[in-house]
C-alpha cells in the first residue's frame, strides 16, 4: 500500500511539473518616467506568464497583476504617479470592480456632444488600466515630427484628443501641439498595435451609451513623446 501510493505521489509531482512552465524576468522602459518589470516563458520571450508591475520613477507601482499566456487575467490594481489607487478590474470576469472618484485637478477631461439639462443622468468614458497608467499609450506612441526636433521641447504644450464611439470603440486620436504663434493638429492612427488600446467603456446619457471625447493636457518629454502629471 505504501509502495503504491509513493508511486501516486511521484505521479503528481511529475505531472505537475510538465505543465510548469519555465520563465526568465524581464524589464523594458514604458515611457520616461515607467518601467515594467514582467516575466516572460523561456521557451518564448514575447509570451509573458505571471506578475507583471509597472513602476512609477523607479518607486511607485502604478499596475500590477498576473499574466497566463500572455493574457491579463484575475484581478488587477491600478494606481496614479502618488501611489492613490484609480481602479480595480477583474479580467477573468471583465468586471470594473472599482473606480476612483474625478478629482478636478485632474489633467483628463470629458465631453460629451449632446444637449444636457438637469435631468440627465451622465457617466464618463472608461478606460481599463485606470486614469493613468490607462491612458499612457496613447502618449507614448506619440514622438514630436522630425521637421519640429530642433525647436526646444519646454516650449511646447500638447493636448491628446481620444473620440470614443457609443461601441466603445477608438474613432478618432488626434494630438494637438501649440507654441508660440504655432499650432498643429496630427491625426494619429486608430489602428493600435494593442487591441485593448482601442477598447474602452463607453460614457452614457441616461442609460444610453453614446460618444464622447477624452481630452487630457499633457505635456512633451526630452525623449520627445508626452506624459502628463
């Protein structure tokens, strides 16, 4: 009996370590001021499997939760550049669990193009990933024209317009530069290399979704792309 059930035991273990899979810890540069930190499978070095973290200056965690084959599941934390937390969402559910309140010194802003009175019931647009750590890619896939390189960046201001169709889909991205006595719209194109960048939760009118715009301030870096505070 002991012998058989050592044999049952070494079978588990054995099993178990045939669907363990091999991993090795990787790190790479977010944008200026956020680093991930991830693990990717040995046998694939664009699959990541496991924790991943985003860090604020080397600091702060800004996003965190589990990969399984590359894909965000469980639940997942995210938090703004002091550490508050801005949203929880469960991925294996897809599940908003929590969003914090707007603050009004908040560099994000909404719009909505429809007529409102004082019985309108508003929410704003979503995005999963939280008010910062959300919205980073579309300042980062930004990088100031090579005909403008030579102007000084702090002279710049810069504002990323984000239409979100009643689907809740990404319609529209545009960046709008200004300077002293200089202004350019640049139309960005919608079709990101992540899916989950064109996704969001749309903004609804009395229950109703509908479109709406996320304007956000930002600002551009020496790297030439933009981030906000």
């Amino acid at each position: 009996m002991l012998k058989r059930f050592f044999f049952f035991f070494t079978a588990i273990i054995l099993t178990a370590s045939c669907f363990a899979q091999e991993t090795v810890d990787k790190k790479n540069r977010l944008t200026d001021n956020v680093s991930e930190i991830y693990k990717v499978l040995a046998s694939n070095k664009y699959t990541k499997q496991g924790l991943y973290q985003a860090v604020f200056k080397k600091k702060l965690v800004v996003a965190t939760g589990m990969f399984e084959n590359d894909k965000k599941t469980g639940v997942w934390r995210f938090y703004d550049q002091q550490g508050q937390a801005m949203q929880i969402y469960d991925y294996t559910k897809k599940q908003l669990l929590f969003e914090a309140k707007e603050d009004t010194s908040s560099s994000l802003r909404y719009f909505v193009d429809k007529q409102l009175d004082s019985t309108s019931k508003v929410t704003k647009p979503v995005k999963v990933g939280g008010r910062y750590y959300g919205y980073l890619p579309y300042l980062n896939l930004f990088t100031v024209p090579k005909d403008l390189r030579d102007i000084n960046y702090d002279l710049f201001s810069a504002v990323v317009e984000l239409l979100i169709s009643p689907y809740g889909r990404l319609a529209d991205y545009k960046v709008h530069l200004n300077a002293v006595n200089f202004k350019r719209t640049i139309n960005m194109n919608i079709n990101l290399p992540n899916e989950e960048d064109m996704v969001f939760i749309p903004a609804t009118l009395n229950g109703e979704p509908i479109s709406s715009r996320v304007v956000i301030q930002c600002y551009v870096t020496n790297s030439g792309h933009l981030d906000f505070d």
